[in-house]
C-alpha cells in the first residue's frame, strides 16, 4: 500500500488508539468498580454495553488521579507497535481532552511503556475528526466511522463486541493486528 | 467557500496555532530573557532570528512551570476567534508535546481565556503532519508548508517577519484575519 498522505516521510501513517486498544481500561474499570461497590461483574454482563452504562460511576474513575498512568498494557501491543513503527508512520492519538488531568499522565505511561515512539508521534485530542492518517486501529464507532483514511480496525472490546463492524475490519488482539499489517 | 472536509458540522474548518497566534510568547521569551541575563533587545534585534538564536535559554523558559499559563493574548485574538467560532469550525492545535509540563498548562489557559471554545475543539500533538484541516493559521513554516488544506494564513512574528511567505497569506495581526475570513 503507498501512502496517501503526506507525513512528511513517505509511509503509510496510522493512528492507534490509546484506551481500549494500547491501554488496558477495562481491566482499571473492573478493579475500580470492585473497589467502590463490591461487585464483581462476569464478562458476559459487559458485553454490549455501553462504558458508561457499564460502569455507572465511570466519569469518577477516569478523573482519578493514576487512572491512566497505572493501566496495564493489552497483551501484545509493545512488540507490534515497535514493529509497526519501523514500517509505517505511526501516529498514537487519544480523544484525552475530556479529561484533562490525563494528559501529562497519558504521556508519561506512552514514554515508559513505548519508549520508541517520538514525542512528536503524539497527539491528545478532544475530538479525532480532524486526524488524517491512512489507517485507523479504534475500539470506538465514532472515530472510525467518520474517519477519510483508507482502512480502519476495529479492535473488540466489550462495549462493541456484538455490533456490526460494518465497513470495518475486526480485530480481536494484537496478533491479528500483525498478521494484518505486517 | 464549502467545507472540503467532514468535521461533522458542515463547516470550513480551520487550525488555529497557539504560541505567537493567540499566546504572546515572544513577550514571556523578552521578560525571561531580561530576568536571566538583564538584556533587554531591541525589536530589531529580533527580525529574522529564529526563536532558539534570538533567546538562547529558550528551553529553560519555555519548560519553566507557569510559563504557557501566564502568557498574555496577543491583541484581538478573543474577540476576533469568538466570531469565526460561530461561523467555522475552529480548532486549536498546538505542537506542545514537546513540552509535557505545558499540556495542562495550556488546557487551563484556553479555559480561562476562550471559555467558547469546547474541549472537544483542543488538539495538542507533536507534528502537525497529520491535521486535516481547511484553513491553517500558524506562525511557523513548518507547519504552514506541509498543510493539505485550501489556505494558509503567516502570522507574523518577529522570527518570520523578512521570511518570504511563498504560497502563505502573510497577516499582522487579527483584525487583518477578520478582515479576510468574516
């Protein structure tokens, strides 16, 4: 595939999404529900819902301080994005504005876990229809359905796991993100 | 003129820089400067003088803690960007990450002084490569130069003043860019 875009290094770029595909969110949202009422969800109580209807105390733990910064990584994500990063322009751009206090801790959690990527492959956004890049990799329909680029993935999570892709591609992990890519 | 773009609204959409567009920078980088070494320049002094070669402790100021925050408005800007916010849509993208001190830093600032503007509008990236924009307005080459958009506005700033814009519309200040946009 050649670039459509100018990137200003001739590749393919792609933006990778932070929360749900790089960072393990659920998981935090799991342990911080756990610790607010007790409850202990099975994973098919999550299936299809919403986050928010999910987790109804969910704006609270976002705004957590070391909500974003303690996160675990999604299990293959380190080895492949060093990979991606040698073959195409990546681009990592999380919709972080909502949350304000996120955004030095977003940053420092990409620069221990990623140390590959460049501070100048970083973008914290409010809204992602302005990101023009080749390919998309999201969890969330509202970035990639109105997104220009050619390709989009949309990696499952709990929240999606029974809706239509539609026009785009499922991925359920990182390995098929590779296989796809690489 | 259409939108050429999907913004979700419609509108011709433009990215507005942040440091020497809507931020006085350059009178933090002059104050700091005469604190440091108590020089004070000449305006002339700073025609055509990259930043980092007019101010040679520009990294210390600019990661000094409260430095974004306590920038003044350069002339006009609120009043002239609360009216293009009614007619475009208006976005906010500032390189800063660079910087990661200045992300909260500069959120703050917008707050206070553009209480218009929703977060959802605020990107802060490293490269501008990737904005999708109709319009750009930015001080800096680099970012001007790149731009896939229909128009591009150069603020002028001392860095930029004997600069050929090229394919750039050179502007002065804002009622310049109320006068071409409004």
């Amino acid at each position: 595939m050649h670039s459509i875009k100018n990137n200003g290094t001739g590749k393919t770029s792609i933006a990778v999404d932070m929360d749900g595909v790089l960072a393990n969110v659920y998981a935090r949202f799991l342990e911080m529900h756990k610790l607010d009422t007790g409850e202990i969800f099975s994973p098919d109580y999550l299936i299809g819902k919403p986050e928010a209807v999910a987790f109804p105390h969910i704006l609270k733990h976002v705004n957590s301080a070391g909500f974003f910064r303690s996160a675990d990584l999604i299990p293959g994500c380190r080895e492949v994005m060093e990979r991606l990063n040698e073959v195409y322009a990546v681009f990592i751009v999380s919709a972080a504005m909502e949350f304000p206090n996120s955004l030095k801790e977003k940053y420092d959690w990409l620069a221990e876990h990623f140390p590959f990527i460049h501070w100048s492959q970083i973008v914290l956004c409010g809204s992602k229809s302005l990101i023009n890049t080749d390919i998309m990799i999201d969890d969330h329909f509202k970035n990639l359905d109105f997104f220009k680029g050619s390709k989009t993935l949309l990696f499952t999570q709990p929240h999606n796991a029974i809706a239509d892709p539609g026009r785009h591609i499922r991925v359920h992990n990182w390995e098929e993100i590779a296989r796809l890519l690489l």
